[in-house]
C-alpha cells in the first residue's frame, strides 16, 4: 500500500451517504459538527440523471445500472453451511444493494412500515408466554436492547423527513377506522394521506373483512401529494407510472436520500460530501479503543488518512461488518465456539405469495408503483403469536400493485410450460388478469448462518471479500407453509377462476432476486457478549466508532427494514447529539 | 439469404450464429395467431447488441479465480463471458445436432429443434465446454428480454412484445387518476425510442401523450 496523504482533522467522518449517512449528517451538521461525508459510489443528482422517460427502462434498472454495486471490484462470497467452500458471487442476482450517493435507498419500493413492538422483544415477549423451547435450539435470535415506546418518537420524525403517506391505526391508544389496528401507538398522524386502494386491493379488502382480518392501506414514502419536508426538501406527488422499485424516480417522489435530505444538506457550510472515496480501514490508536480517522482510496487509487474525532459506519449490512472486521474492530463471531459478535446474527427476508387468476375481469396491472398497497397485519406478531405455534416468526400479506413491467412481471397459472407456443398463449391471456397476494415474512438469526472474511478471496485492493454462510431454516419453512395456507383462504374468499400457492424454497440460492433486506453482522443490543452495539448504536469496544444501519438487526421482523433503518439514524443521531458529545469519548449508559 | 434481419450489421455474432439464433429463438417465443414472434421481434439483433454491451463481457461481475463449479445456489461460476459462453455453446450444439441428424440445428424440423433446446433446458445434452442449462438459461432470460424490453435495445421492435400483453409502455399522467379505477385502460404502446425518433409527443414533463385503443 502506498503511505496515505494525512488529510485535515474533521470532527465527524460518516462512511456511506445513503438513507443512514445522509440522515445522520444533517442532524451533526445542523447542530454545529463539521461532517465529512465519504461515499464510495459516483455522485448524482436527482434532476439530472434520472429524467423521463430514460428511468422507465426496465432492462437497465432490473439487471445492469451502475447504481448498483459493481461486483467486479467488490463482492461478497457464499456458501449455505460450513462445510461448503464459499465462491464469489460473481453477478447480481437474490438482492441488489446500491453504490451511488443515496445508495441502495435511491431505488427502494418505499415500503414505510414501522415494526411492531412485538419485533423489538421477541425473545423476551415469547419465552415468557410459550416458555423457553419455544424458540429453536439454534436460534440467536435476541432483544434489541431498546423498545418501541424508546424510538417510537425517531419513527415519528424520520416519517416526517420521508413524507411517509398513511392512516394511524392506533394514535395515541385510540384504535381508528382505516388504520391497522394492531401497530404500536403512534404519538401523531402520519403526515401524508394514504395511497388510494386499487381495484385489486379492493377484492382483497373484502374477502379479508369476510374473514375477520382488517385491511388498510399500507403506508408509503412516495409522496400521496406534493410534501415539504422536516429538512425543507420539497418532493412531488407520485405518478403511479411504475418502474418504482429497483428505479430512480424521475419525479423526485420517491422519498431517498436524493430527494429527501441531500439538497439542503448540501448547502450546509458544516457538511462536506466526498464521493468516490471509498473508505478500506477504520484506525485506532495504540490502546485500540479510540478511532483517530479512517484511511480511504480515491478515483485514482491514492490512499488518504483521514483523521477524525468520531467515525459513523453508515453503509450496507455486508460494508458495516467487513469494515469491523478489517479494522480489528469488536471480536469477530465464531460459530463453533459460540464466541465472538462481529459477523453473527446474519439474518435476510422471506417472502411467499399467492397468485390469483381472473378468467372474467381484467386489471391495468402496470399503473401503481410508490408501494400502493392494501395489507392485513392480523397474521402478524402477537396477533398470530397470542396462541403457540410450532414455529417462531409471522409475516404480513399485501396485495401490492407495484407497475407490472413485461420482462419479469408476467404470472401464468402453475404448470404452464416454460416456453414455447403455450407459454405464449398465456403471458398473453394472464397478464392483465392476475395479481399477487403477497407475503413478506420475519427471518429469525441462527448459530450457523452468519458473515466473516473470505480466507481465498479478496476485492480489487487485495482485501478480504466478506463471507456469506446462510440457508434457510425449518422454522421459516414451516411459517411460510402456514401463511401459504392462511393466504390461500383469504385468495379462494375472492372467488377467482384459480389461484395458486407458490411452495416455499427450500435451499436458499443466490441467483433468482428475493429482497435486498440483508440484515445483521453488527447487531445492537444489551449485552456486549451477544451484540456489537449498545442501543446508542456505539461500540462496544471503540466508543467514537457508532455502526448504524440494516446491520444492527439482531434478526429481521416482517415489516420490511428501510423505515426502521431510517428510525435508527434519528435515534442514533439524537443519542450523539444530547449525551456523547457533552461527554466525548465515554460509553453511553 | 433474403430475411429481413440481413440488413442489420452484426457486431459479434457470425453469419452462422445468427441463423442459429433466429432458429432457437422462433422456437422459445413462436410466431403464432396472436402475432409475431421473436424472429421478427428483433431477438437476434438484441442479442448481438447486448453481448457488446458491458454485460457481454461481464464487465460489472467478479472475475477473480479460483474458477470452481460450485452448487445450482451458489449461480453462475463459469469462466465463459457470456460472448464466449455463446460462441461456444453455440458451435458444440451444431456439432451434436451434425452428428445426431446430419443437420445444423438452423436446418432441423421444429419438433427437432425442440427436442434439442428441452434437452440443453434439462441438462441432458452433454457440451464439452459449457453446461448445456446454463446456456439455455441464458438464452432463454436473453430472449424474454429482447422481446419484452424497450426496442431501443434492438428487439421488440414495432413494440410486439407489449402488444401482446397489452402494456402501454411509458407511463402517462392519467395513470394517477386511474389508480382506483375499474375501468380497463387500453392504449397503442409507447417506447422510448418512439419518443427518441418523434414518433411519440411528450408533455412539459417528459411524459406521452397516449392513443387509447377503442374496444372491439
């Protein structure tokens, strides 16, 4: 390596300008830090670079855009147990995390759901109802060291920087029409109106009130009117023209990074954003449990020292983990002897669905888009868990009319051929007659699936790749198998012409897109024996080293990660904010 | 040869490559009552675009050894660049098709030709450079996108592919209003490159002005 030009001391380096990054500077910008942003990826700029129609491309945004991570500098490597040698991923496929300014937030779905208290103390809440066994012998899964009436007011605001669109259901312990009944109570109304419901969200509601459960439309960060927001960023109202998610919009009304916080954080005289800077090592002093700065590599490939008072690690599950792991940072899991925390409590997303086939109706399956969505939350949490069950988890089931573009959204009943005449006959027949119902379910932590560094294979700058050891466990077999059936009932109360469950996977594959909820490595918690983070989401070992993202998640809840990433920014901001800085340097209690 | 797809230059693939190409690909997605199929779609031209784009060469992927076959989960682990992985693959299967009916596969009966893509499908026709699956999953997700995606990528063209399934292509602004609504919204499909070579209108936003189609 060559010697690194030391750079000027900053007061606060954040590594990653996506929903976290962005967030997190704002709040120490306005309060007076000087912030040096360093984001790996190209910089861009809303109005510029994402314009009609270019954005509704499905071809480039589905499968090649550069904003997406490049894999051929930087990959992780895979293997569904330790027996198996681990091979790179070598192209995209089951999740696509971003490398822009913005990062991966810059082409979410918007899916804005709070979790539930429930998801902040699963462990706790369940063994004290069902006893100790009700959780699988191997399963990590834990506390999170903080509870839903602690962040519900960072909820609050982050809904108010992401111009989140919905109806309370519970505001302030009073249950109200049109909301979920069953989330946590929420000090205010959102402060956007609902989506509209959909025709297809509409046969849903109904056969769901049939049968007892209580629809409503699922809240969404693309804009249901024109907003101005907490930070002063003004974001338009969405066009439900589709290519949403895995899209930038070209409307700016998808609440991102982009849209939602960088244009008047950009003009802050206390804020500095450095793209192209991609941060390799986070160092520490002699005692190693003091930060003095990060070492990063430019466009060029010149390594910069630069020194900082406190570092915030704001990146993708996988970069907040290899980074601890490459800086010595927090003493790296090992699964044989249980030791260790760095890299364990690895956890992804499940989802199902059941599709629905209307010989006499037809839909516009390719309006919608900004998470336009009719929900049931009634096979979620305690609701679900009030009785045991012989597995742990729940999910939530959505119809979601997302913008049905041709590549990939075109369902045909089970047993169609794959190609040919007859795959054609019914992609043709079937496109504007079907839908989806959706469901998007909790993935619990195990002993044996979690992150390390690759022992064969490394990145462009000769670094250790990051290792994926992860599969799918009985548990969420068989909670999938139950909500195939659950939802199955609710899709035979809509009295289609068919419908049809598709069977859970049973070996977790890298290849086909899943969910770009990768979850964990650097878990939050109460306990540094089984967390990395304390609930400020500081270090337990280097206290001016905060890790802050997806990888504070000690396991995943069904709701769907990005608000409660969003959340943990405000949180994680506030802590620093009110208590660290008035005594730098010092453990948070 | 008089086909109507002589007049494109290819930039990668040999005069022999296309003929196989246009064959197989007929076969994936047929010309049939409902319309034409990805002969006419343009599918071939798609393919020669996209295996110069940065995605031929697998430009965005990893491409450090150690090269080792590993399991269906762990994806692609081939050494082949999809440019390579074609010029193989495509070659290996005509000299099966040779030794096994005296013919390049261009020139084999349909059901022939089918008997031939189900066996690579299912991994039953032995290649000695590629796997037969992974090049047929290959062409297979290569011809659904030339015939789905925007025809500024070479396929698709006259929009057939959205025609088909009835999508409009680019959005317009009724789709807001729209959004509750159970009327069937149907209109003449929209590409980029219609609005690129003028043959769309746009309003202030970038947005096409649709043409709906009258039910019949």
């Amino acid at each position: 390596m060559t010697t690194p030009t030391k750079l000027k001391p900053v007061d606060a380096v954040v590594i990653g300008s996506g929903v976290v990054g962005s967030i997190i500077s704002m709040e120490l910008a306005n309060a007076g830090v000087n912030v040096l942003c360093l984001e790996r990826g190209r910089s861009a700029e809303q109005q510029k670079d994402f314009v009609m129609p270019y954005v509704q491309d499905e071809l480039k945004f589905d499968r090649h855009s550069d904003i997406f991570q490049n894999l051929s500098r930087e990959t992780i490597t895979f293997r569904n147990n330790m027996t198996e040698t681990a091979l790179p991923m070598r192209e995209l496929g089951s999740f696509k995390p971003g490398e822009i300014v913005g990062g991966t937030a810059l082409h979410w779905g918007c899916n804005a759901r709070r979790q539930l208290p429930y998801d902040f103390d699963i462990r706790s809440r369940l063994e004290a109802r069902f006893g100790k066994k009700y959780f699988p012998e191997d399963c990590t899964s834990q506390d999170w060291g903080v509870t839903y009436e602690d962040v519900e007011p960072y909820y609050d605001q982050f809904e108010h920087i992401y111009g989140v669109g919905g109806t309370a259901g519970n505001l302030n312990g009073e249950i109200r029409a049109g909301g979920n009944p069953h989330e946590g109570e929420r000090s205010r109304e959102y402060p956007n109106p609902p989506t509209k419901r959909t025709p297809q969200g509409e046969l849903f509601a109904k056969a769901c009130q049939e049968l007892g459960y209580h629809p409503f439309q699922g809240p969404a960060a693309a804009m249901t009117r024109d907003y101005m927001n907490l930070y002063k960023n003004f974001l338009g109202e969405c066009a439900r023209g589709g290519f949403c998610s895995s899209h930038a919009c070209s409307q700016g009304a998808k609440a991102n990074p982009l849209t939602a916080v960088m244009p008047t954080l950009l003009k802050q005289p206390t804020f500095e954003l450095r793209p192209l800077s991609n941060v390799i090592k986070i160092l520490t002093d002699s005692t190693g449990k003091k930060a003095t700065g990060v070492i990063y590599v430019d466009a060029r490939g010149r390594h910069f020292e630069q020194p900082a008072e406190m570092v915030i690690l704001a990146t993708y599950c996988f970069n907040n983990t290899r980074l601890l792991l490459l800086s010595g940072i927090g003493k790296p899991y090992d699964p044989i002897s249980q030791t260790g925390v760095v890299g364990r409590n690895y956890s992804y997303q499940t989802g199902g669905r059941v599709e629905v086939f209307f010989e006499d109706r037809e839909f516009n399956p390719f309006i919608g888009g900004g998470m336009v969505n009719t929900s049931v939350d009634d096979l979620n949490g305690d609701v679900l868990h009030s009785q045991p069950r012989d597995f742990v988890g729940s999910a939530y089931i959505a119809v979601s009319t997302a913008g049905a573009t041709p590549i990939k959204s075109k369902p045909v009943p089970h047993g169609t051929p794959r190609w040919g005449a007859g795959w054609k006959k019914a992609v043709a027949h079937n496109y504007r007659r079907a839908f989806s119902l959706g469901i998007h379910g909790s993935c619990m932590s195990y002993r044996g699936h979690y992150l390390d560094l690759d022992p064969t294979y490394r990145d462009s700058n000769g670094l250790p790749l990051l290792r994926m050891t992860f599969d799918w466990h009985q548990n969420e077999q068989k909670m999938l198998h139950y909500m195939n059936e659950k939802v199955s009932e609710i899709a035979k109360a809509m009295k289609p012409s068919s419908y049809h469950a598709r069977a859970p996977y049973t070996k977790y594959s890298i290849v086909p897109y899943q969910s770009t909820h990768n979850m964990g490595g650097a878990a939050m918690g109460a306990d540094p024996k089984t967390s990395v983070v304390n609930k400020y989401m500081q270090s337990w070992d280097v206290p001016n080293v905060f890790v802050v993202g997806g990888s504070a998640f000690p396991q995943n809840g069904a709701q769907g990660p990005t608000e409660t990433i969003g959340m943990l920014a405000c949180w994680a901001a506030d802590g620093i904010k009110e208590v660290y800085l008035k005594k730098p340097g010092q453990l948070m209690v | 040869m008089a086909e109507s797809s002589d007049k494109h230059a290819y930039g990668y693939l040999t005069h022999a490559e296309v003929r196989f190409l246009e064959a197989a690909c007929e076969r994936l997605i047929p010309t049939d009552d409902l319309g034409p199929g990805a002969k006419a779609a343009g599918v071939t031209v798609y393919i020669d675009l996209h295996l110069q784009s940065e995605w031929g060469t697998h430009g965005r992927n990893y491409r450090s050894g150690p090269w080792l076959d590993g399991t269906p989960q762990q994806g692609y682990q081939s050494r082949l660049t999809p440019q390579e992985m074609y010029r193989a693959a495509i070659r290996e299967t005509d000299l099966h098709c040779t030794a096994q009916y005296g013919k390049n596969f261009d020139a084999l009966s349909g059901e022939q030709q089918d008997e031939v893509l189900l066996a690579m499908e299912h991994n039953k026709l032995d290649l000695p450079s590629v796997s037969s699956r992974v090049f047929f999953d290959m062409l297979w997700r290569n011809t659904e996108e030339g015939f789905f995606a925007d025809p500024i990528y070479g396929g698709n063209q006259g929009n057939v592919g959205w025609k088909l399934l009835g999508f409009p292509g680019v959005s317009s602004t009724i789709y807001r209003e729209l959004l509750s609504s159970k009327e069937v919204y149907r209109a003449e499909p929209v590409s980029i490159l219609d609005i690129k070579s003028g043959k769309a209108s746009v309003d202030g936003q970038g947005f096409p002005k649709h043409i709906p189609i009258k039910p019949v």
